[in-house]
C-alpha cells in the first residue's frame, strides 16, 4: 500500500500528478490497440493507493508478458478476470481525465483496463464509482492473482544473491516484486511501497539490484547509490531500459542499500 500523502510527508512530490477525484462515470479511452504488446513502461500508478498491484502487472509485463496474453482470447485473473470489463475500453474518468492508472508514454491503455478489471473482480461493484476495494495488498497476492501462478516463499533482502531469484544473465525470468517497510527507509526510498524487481546488474559479481517505482515518469529515483555508468541495460523491443532516463521509475540500487532499506523480496511462477 502506499498513499500520496506519505510521500508528502517526505518532501517528495509528483509534478503533473492528478489529484484523486470521485468519478463521473466510464469513458472510451483511446489509444494503440490494446493487446498489442505489454511494455513495462506503460505501467502508471495514479492517486489510488494500489501500487502491490500495479508493481506486480508491471512484472509480469516485464518478464512473462505472454501471461497477459490477448483480450480478445479472454485470459483472466486466475480462471475468469471479468469477461465484460476488459473489451469495451471504457475506464473511470473526470473532465476527460482517468481517475486511477495513468496512462504511459506509449499511449497504451491496458494497465487502466487491468485495473478496473481487478476492482471488479475484487468486488467494488461499480468502479467507475469506487475502486475503494482495492486500495492496499501485498504485492506476491497480486502476482499471483494476475498469472494464477504459485507464490514463492518471502524472502529476506538480507539473503539476497544473485541467484536468489531466477534470472537469465541477470535479467529476472519470473514476475516478482520487494517491498519496503513501513517506516521511512530513507535516500528518496518511500515507506511501505511495492516494486517492481526486474534483476540485477552486472550479472558478474553484481553491484546492483534493479527495481521499477509503479509511478513510473512521476517517480522520484534514490539520491544516492544508483548506477548512470552505463546507457543501456536491456535493449529488449519495445521496452529498452537506459539508466540515464530518469523519468521511467527504473534504478539500479546498491546492494547493501536494498539489503538494508526493503524488507521483503517474491516471486511466482509456473
């Protein structure tokens, strides 16, 4: 869980971000088509205070993208996300503006649906209304809601290794996600937030892990103990990641630093 006004309590705040409204009801959104593809960068946390799941879409979007597969073919939460949400592009909005997810710089409109989606699911009823249902949860919940796969066991950052979650080079092969605790860990880290866990780097005697803030471009970066030194870290179309943009939520973090700031690591998988 985490809510805009702890961050504020931090100093940090979020230019452009919109403030949380009462929806006036589902509008057509529109946007590229959909079931296109799933970039990670397309994942934008808004006011609602549901980053466990919008970290964890973001991972299985990072690393089992086919797990959310094509609407149209109907894949679901678990056995049957809601069959009626997804297809008619509606999501909750106010003077044209979404209310919840944001949507990312490709213009991709799939985490809103996604959203909406899991309300529904979760029983808010109508959430053009209310996602209220959905505020605060635990990331590994989310995970496996989303991919219906089975939850590791939480594990201690203390313990990390770079074996610790599988990965191929470095880069994580199964949707996972850490977590902090909820007190302030500091260095521009908030307090009880859910990542998510993309690897580590180098994948040699690594020196950093690799986390993705859910706020994405509204997401400030820790002040200290991130890498810049090299532009690219993963070229994979259409979603590269280079450490010297700033403005996509994605860090490489000191070891010791996640070690001693978060407070749990998980993953699901097959």
């Amino acid at each position: 869980m985490r809510n805009t006004k702890r961050y504020q309590s931090q100093n940090i705040t979020f230019a452009n971000q919109l403030p949380a409204c009462t929806p006036n009801g589902c509008t057509d959104q529109t946007g590229p088509e959909r079931d296109q593809s799933f970039c990670i960068q397309d994942v934008e946390q808004g006011s609602l205070p549901d980053c466990y799941f919008m970290a964890a879409l973001a991972s299985v979007a990072w690393a089992d993208p086919n797990r959310l597969g094509v609407f149209a073919t109907g894949y679901k939460f678990k056995r049957d996300m809601v069959a009626t949400t997804l297809p008619d592009k509606k999501v909750a909005t106010y003077n044209g503006s979404p209310c919840y997810a944001r949507i990312g710089p490709r213009g991709f409109i799939w985490p809103l649906l996604y959203e909406r989606a899991y309300a529904v699911w979760r029983g808010c009823g109508n959430p053009c209304t209310s996602m209220n249902c959905i505020v605060g949860g635990a990331g590994m919940q989310a995970l496996e809601d989303i991919t219906g796969y089975t939850k590791s066991p939480v594990i201690q950052p203390g313990t990390w290794t770079a074996a610790t979650i599988p990965n191929n080079n470095g880069f994580a092969s199964v949707p996972a996600v850490a977590w902090t605790t909820n007190g302030d860990p500091g260095n521009k880290i908030p307090a009880d937030h859910t990542f998510s866990y993309l690897g580590h780097y180098p994948a040699i005697n690594p020196a950093y892990v690799v986390l993705r803030n859910p706020h994405g471009r509204l997401a400030p970066e820790p002040s200290t103990n991130v890498t810049r030194s090299d532009t690219t870290w993963y070229s994979r179309a259409p979603c590269p990641i280079n450490f010297k943009n700033d403005k996509d939520g994605i860090f490489a973090l000191a070891v010791q630093t996640f070690k001693s700031k978060f407070a749990g690591i998980g993953y699901v998988r097959k």
